[in-house]
C-alpha cells in the first residue's frame, strides 16, 4: 500500500500529508488503493486514517488515473512529495541555513 501512496503523491503532485486530509487527494488514494490492493476495506481504512465506511464508498473501478498510478508503482522516477526539512534527511546539511 506504501508504494500505491507514493505513486498517488507523485501523480497527483500532493505532499505525503495532504493524502490524510479530506480532499481530491486523500479521494485519489482511497480509488487507487480499493482498486490496485487486495486489502479490506478495514487495512484500507487504518492505512490511509479513515472509517470502513469511508474505505468502503470509494470507487474500485480501474479508470484512467488509477491505471496511470499501477503503472508508476515501484518505478524510482516517481518520488513521493516530502515536506521534510532536508537537513533532517541529510545530517551533514543540518548546520547549513
């Protein structure tokens, strides 16, 4: 499911957080997981923090954006959007302003 966030992040050009806020993004998600995990609607539910009901409502279907989105998992050129400070990534920045 991890590498399913990570493509929806770099698809949709979403920071990693935004996908936990209610929104087109955290919809996104919900569609790309329902439709490219075997997962419950429950692990869905705790992976992306929100209800079963909720889990549940999302779409499964294979449309245009979730097949864009199987296509990039687990590919490199797709990063996920961090909004970490990059001193914290990398230590030897850390005294740099």
């Amino acid at each position: 499911m991890e590498d399913v966030r990570h493509a929806v992040s770099s698809l949709g050009r979403l920071p990693l957080p935004e996908l936990r806020r209610p929104g087109p993004g955290r919809a996104f998600l919900l569609r790309a997981l329902r439709a490219l995990t075997g997962a419950s609607n429950a692990a869905i539910a705790r992976f992306a923090g929100v209800s079963p009901q909720t889990a549940g409502r999302a779409p499964s279907s294979l449309d245009p954006t979730v097949l864009r989105v199987a296509t990039v998992c687990r590919d490199p050129r797709f990063r996920a959007l961090d909004t970490t400070d990059i001193r914290q990534r990398w230590p030897r920045l850390a005294g740099r302003a």
